[in-house]
C-alpha cells in the first residue's frame, strides 16, 4: 500500500503547470467549448480579426515530467476551450533550466496566446 501510495504521489509531479494571465476583456460573453474546436496557429496568425484576451505560460513540473511537446500542446488546447477561447497562438518555447553543479535539467515549457475573434 505504501509502494502504491509513494508511486502516486511521484507520478502527481510529473505533469506540466499552466499559468493564465488575463490581458484583455473579450468582445464578448465567454462560454467554454471543447479542446477540439479551439483553432492552434504555430507559424501563422489567424486571417479574422482577433483579441488577445489571456496570455498562458505551460511547464513541465520536474525533471520526471513525461508530458512531450505534443502532451503539453493538448493541455493548453484544452486550458483554452475552458476559458472559452477561439484560437490560440504559441509562441514559442518557454523552457527553464533546473538543477545544481551536478545535475542539470531543462524543463520544457511553451508560451501561448488565447484569442477571441471580434
């Protein structure tokens, strides 16, 4: 039982954090939508107008993370429906390097912008 405990606990740790800071009010009334259906731009911005209403911050949690890049783009995709965004745009890595003199990690960790077409 004591195994199994510890086990959940250590595997509690290996996720990805995301941090939402508000930045606009949206045009409009906000509902949320499923992760699906919010639109994900990596090299282009959307053609529509838009407002950035929320900039979101994703990361590993520790160096055990076994979320990749794929795992961590989902989970802003779903963070996104949830604010009931219509789009959203990452921009780029967003990655910290942990450790001491002996052990080095980089967590990695990506920036997004959650939008709202007008």
């Amino acid at each position: 039982m004591r195994l199994f405990l510890g086990l959940a606990l250590g595997l509690a740790a290996c996720g990805t954090t995301i941090h939402q800071i508000a930045t606009n009010p949206p045009p409009h009334p906000l509902m949320a939508r499923p992760a699906e259906s919010v639109e994900v731009f990596t090299a282009t911005q959307p053609q529509r107008p838009f407002v950035e209403i929320a900039y979101f911050e994703a990361q590993q949690q520790s160096e055990v993370s076994l979320d990749d890049q794929s795992v961590v783009f989902a989970k802003l995709r779903a963070q996104a429906g949830e604010a009931g965004c219509d789009g959203l745009i990452i921009n780029g890595p967003n990655d910290s390097v942990v450790g001491n003199r002996h052990n080095v990690n980089t967590l990695r960790g990506y920036a997004a912008t959650c939008i709202v077409y007008r």
